[in-house]
C-alpha cells in the first residue's frame, strides 16, 4: 500500500471536495486511490496499491491547489506524460508590488498574454497566489518556462511571442522532417 500526504491551502479544500463530495469521488474512482481530506489542517492524503496513481493523484491535487480547476487539472489523470511544474515567483521578486507587477504581465489584459503562452507552447497555465503553475508535456513545460523567465526579465510581450512563434515553427518542421 503507498500512502503520500499533502498540505492544500484553506480556500482550495472545498475545490478538490466538490459540491457534496462529487470531484474528491470522481478522482477515487477514475484513480483507484482512496483520499482522505482533514479540513482543519489541511493534510490530504491519497492511498493505493498503485504507486503511480498515488503520485498522479497528488499531482492533480498540486494542480488545484495552485489554481487549476478539477475539470482543467484532470489532463494531468490522463495523460501520464504530462507534467505539472511550478514557478516561486517570490524567488525572483523582493516585494508584493513586484509580485502584482509580474502576475499582471503575465496574465496580459483579459487574460490574453496567458492564453497565447498556452496556445505557441500547448500547455495549461494557472497564475495564483505567488506562483505560476504549468502543465503539459516536458518539452513544452520547458518552452513556457522559457517564456515566463523572459517575461520576467522585463522582455516586451512581442519578443516573446516572436520566440514562442518560431520554437513552434520549428517544432512542426522538425516533425514533418521526422515523417518524410
């Protein structure tokens, strides 16, 4: 039996529950894990004979703990090639002010810069708290990181949809070559 404990902040226990239990059930019987929710401490803990599903499942729970909705953190149960990382973004900013500043570029105005990061990288992101959460597969997580980290240089959005734009051409190239 492999039993893995987490700590969730308070306003996300409600999220991985679900209304009347419905997401923490659905995840059980998808995964095969048994999770157990302490709501005054925070622990979730999953167990299974499966050790992969122990670790899937805790990272699907990481996913909606670092702002991922069940229903988009869920790739993550289905795909075992995706991975899910995480971004500190107090590891490079010294003050809250920065945090917002770094957060808002980020995102982009109406979520847009977000969206064309996932759409040139084929990866899910969630801006929450101090930290930028990634899922996607390991070449496509690296390119994201890629493209946080020149945002955080203080890049211009263009430059780095430019860079993000051409990895993807290249990508295609370099598939098409593989198949012919």
């Amino acid at each position: 039996m492999t039993i893995q404990d987490i700590k969730i902040t308070q306003d996300r226990i409600a999220v991985i529950i679900g209304k009347k239990g419905s997401t923490r059930r659905t995840i059980e019987e998808k995964t095969g894990t048994t999770i157990t929710i302490n709501s005054e401490d925070g622990i979730v803990t999953v167990e299974s004979e499966d050790a992969i599903a122990v670790m899937r499942t805790i990272d699907f729970i990481r996913a909606v703990n670092r702002g991922f909705s069940p229903e988009r953190a869920g790739i993550i149960l289905d795909d075992e090639d995706l991975m899910l990382d995480i971004i500190d973004l107090s590891r490079a900013c010294t003050t809250t002010k920065q945090i917002e500043r770094f957060r808002g570029r980020i995102i982009g105005r109406n979520g847009k810069s977000r969206e064309q990061i996932e759409d040139l990288t084929g990866t899910i992101l969630s801006v929450y708290n101090k930290t930028v959460a990634i899922i996607g597969m390991p070449e496509q997580v690296k390119l994201a990181q890629k493209a946080l980290e020149m945002i955080l240089e203080g890049l211009p959005h263009e430059v780095v949809f430019a860079f993000l734009d051409k990895k993807k051409k290249e990508a295609k190239y370099d598939m098409l070559e593989y198949y012919y």
